[in-house]
C-alpha cells in the first residue's frame, strides 16, 4: 500500500534540522573567532605594554650607567657599517668611529661648546656645524638611544638632518677658531680645511651627498652646494 503525501516522511523536515546544525556551527564558529581576536588584541597590547616598561627601564638603567659608556652600533639596512659611539657624561662630549671603508667618518658632538665636527675620510676634510637642539638630540637623548637599541638588538632607521657646505669655501684653523671650537674639535680637525654647515630643507640627491653621524640614531647628510 503505498503512503499518502500526508504519511510519506517529509524531506521538509530533514533539510530544516541540517539547516539547524550549520548554523549552530557557524554561531560557534564566529564566536571562537571573536575569542580568538580578542584574545590576539590583548596579547599584543600586553606585548606593547611590555615593551613600554622595558624601555621606560632601559633609559632609567642609562641614567644610573657610569660616566664613560661606549656603544656598538649598526646601520641599518648595512651589515658593513658599524659605528663606536663613546659618551663622556662629565665633559659632555660624544665621540664616534664609523667604519665603513672609504666612505668612513669620525665625529665629536661637544655639547659644553655647542658644535659637531666631522672629519669625512673621503674629503679629507673636516665639517662643522652648531648644535641645534630642534633637530639635534642632547646627550642624555643619545645615550637612551644608544643603550636601548644595543639593550634591545633592534636596527632602527636614523633621524636624518641635511646639511650642505660651499664648495671652495673652507679655511685652515687658526687658533681663534680652536678657542671656540675646543681641544676636542681642535684633535679631530687640525691640519685639514675646515668648512661651515648649515642646514637645508630640501633633499639632493642622496648620492651626491657624505653619510656622517651616528648610526641608527642620527644621520648627518653633508651635500656639497658647488653653486
């Protein structure tokens, strides 16, 4: 005897029940999911909250450091060159070695006289600029910086400043000029011409222009202006 339309079981039924599951499952699956990024969130507010606390001990451990501290860093980008930064806190002077070849430079930051010189091996020459502390970190600065990124192990990009010098328009030090420079500038520089570095806004030709200044925290791009 075969079933009436009424008696046969009803595929209705079966496909709203498989209806039911999936989106049961769905609702779970969406709910783990907004667990999970939750729980992602959190982590890595914890990890910035971390990281924070870790910086805020680093620059507390470089204020409690002695008075001579010596920095080994890297340029970024550039396994090749590495610079040497030694930090004088009594004389208030920064030293720094970069080594890079040809292209290697030397630098005094003497904040008790407010100049940078730099002494750039392919010149053979020496460039001074004065200390200006709206693009120019102050020694306390420079070594939290140092000792966070050498605490840390982590290359960061420098803070760049652009200067440029007038071509044909260096002078010898004479002996007023080391009066206001320092012994510091005056061991650095003697011998070689001196030439004077302002600041400019616009970007040359990076190629054109001499790397100098500390790597991964401030770089000093000297460009010649042969107008």
């Amino acid at each position: 005897m075969k079933l009436s339309k009424e008696e046969t079981p009803g595929k209705n039924s079966i496909g709203v029940g498989f209806v039911q599951q999936l989106s049961s499952i769905h609702t779970s699956f969406m709910k783990a999911r907004i667990s999970i990024r939750t729980q992602f969130s959190d982590f890595k507010r914890s990890q910035g909250l971390q990281k924070a606390a870790v910086l805020v001990l680093l620059g507390v451990f470089w204020t409690q450091s002695s008075a001579l501290d010596t920095f080994v860093l890297h340029e970024p980008g550039n396994d090749y060159v590495t610079g040497t930064m030694t930090i004088d806190s009594e004389k208030h002077i920064v030293e720094v070695h970069v080594n890079a070849g040809v292209y290697s430079s030397d630098s005094i930051f003497d904040y008790s006289r407010g100049y940078i010189a730099t002494r750039l091996l392919s010149r053979h020459a020496c460039f001074i600029m004065k200390i200006n502390k709206d693009y120019i970190p102050e020694l306390q600065e420079i070594g939290r910086l140092a000792f966070e990124r050498q605490a840390m192990r982590t290359v960061y990009s420098p803070q760049n400043v652009w200067v440029q010098f007038q071509s044909g328009h260096s002078v010898l030090g004479k002996i007023t000029d080391w009066l206001r420079y320092g012994r510091q500038i005056e061991h650095l520089c003697s011998g070689l011409p001196l030439y004077e570095l302002t600041k400019i806004e616009s970007r040359p030709d990076p190629n054109a222009c001499a790397n100098g200044g500390i790597p991964s925290i401030l770089g000093i791009k000297i460009c010649e202006n042969v107008n």
